[in-house]
C-alpha cells in the first residue's frame, strides 16, 4: 500500500438527536429520539435524491449510532452489512480510523461522535478544504434545509463550530 493512491469518498454522518443522559446510566445505550429520527430521515432523503450510493457503511457500537446507520441504510437503500468498529469510540485514535480506512479502502458512510462538536444533531457532510488553522466542510443540516451549511475544523483545539454566514451555491473552498 506504501506509495499506492486511491480515491474515495467519505461521507461523516454524526448520529440522530437522542435521548437525554441520564444518572447512573451508561452514554452508549442512549436511544435516538422520535424527533432525532424524522430529522435524520430528512437529512438522509436530501442525500439519497442526490444519488449518493454507498458502498460500505461503519459506525461506533454506541445505540445512537447504530440506529441511526440503521436509518440511514434503509433511505440510502443500502444492501450491505453496517460494520461496528471501536475506531469510532469516543476517545479512540485517529489513527485506528485511518487504518479502517486502508483496509477497506471504498465510499465510505462513516458515522462518528467528533470530538468537542457544538452541534446536537445529524448533519452529512459533502464537500471539504483545507484552511490555515483546519478543515472547512460543506453540510446539509436539518435545521437548516434550505442551502448548505459550512462546519469548521480547529486542529488546535480540536473542535467543530458551524459558520455564520449562507453558503448558497459555494464549494467549502469558496467559503
């Protein structure tokens, strides 16, 4: 694999509003919520109308997370199997995603928990660029249906945050 190149495309989709934590209860079995549901499966449809089709989905053994790669088969009509990974665990190395990566090496619906995201809620991501100080990526956002909505990655502190601005008929380098 050293040298070799391949294209693919990734497409992160964080998991469904779920239900409040509650005390003495484990994070991980935390359900999505009916709401988190109809918007995830709003959220999806957009992309299925763009004839996104893929090839191999993941997703933390987190409940949330797996529901909402359950929905997500379902509305992308995708036929394969959802391989849980632990490379998606909170706190996991981004490393051990990478080499997911490698092995499989097709499309990619990836579903993650980002580390410090100030967002609750389903968004796909569809487009990326570089920036000085990150990555800045194009969604489509349930709270937002009308247009695009840009998401920024900080390395240094290793969040996300939406932008304040229209990102209407841009590519995330534009914005």
């Amino acid at each position: 694999m050293k040298g070799e190149t391949f294209c693919m495309h990734l497409y992160l989709l964080r998991h469904g509003i779920a239900v409040e934590a509650q005390a003495g209860e484990s994070d991980a079995t935390r359900a999505l919520t009916s709401d988190g549901r109809r918007k995830l499966r709003k959220v999806l449809k957009a992309v299925a109308e763009a004839k996104v089709k893929p090839t191999l989905m993941w997703s933390s053994e987190l409940k949330r997370a797996i529901q909402t790669a359950e929905v997500a088969k379902a509305v992308l009509g995708y036929q394969g199997e959802i391989l849980r990974t632990k490379a998606l665990a909170p706190g996991a190395d981004t490393e051990q995603v990478w080499e997911e990566i490698r092995v499989h090496r097709p499309p990619v619906i990836h579903l993650v928990r980002f580390p410090r995201i100030t967002i609750n809620h389903a968004v796909v991501v569809f487009d990326a660029s570089p920036t000085e100080s990150g990555i800045r990526f194009l969604t489509y956002d349930p709270n937002y249906p009308d247009e695009p909505q840009a998401l920024l990655y900080e390395r240094r502190t290793r969040s996300f945050t939406f932008a304040n601005f229209s990102a209407k008929g841009r590519s995330a380098g534009d914005v």
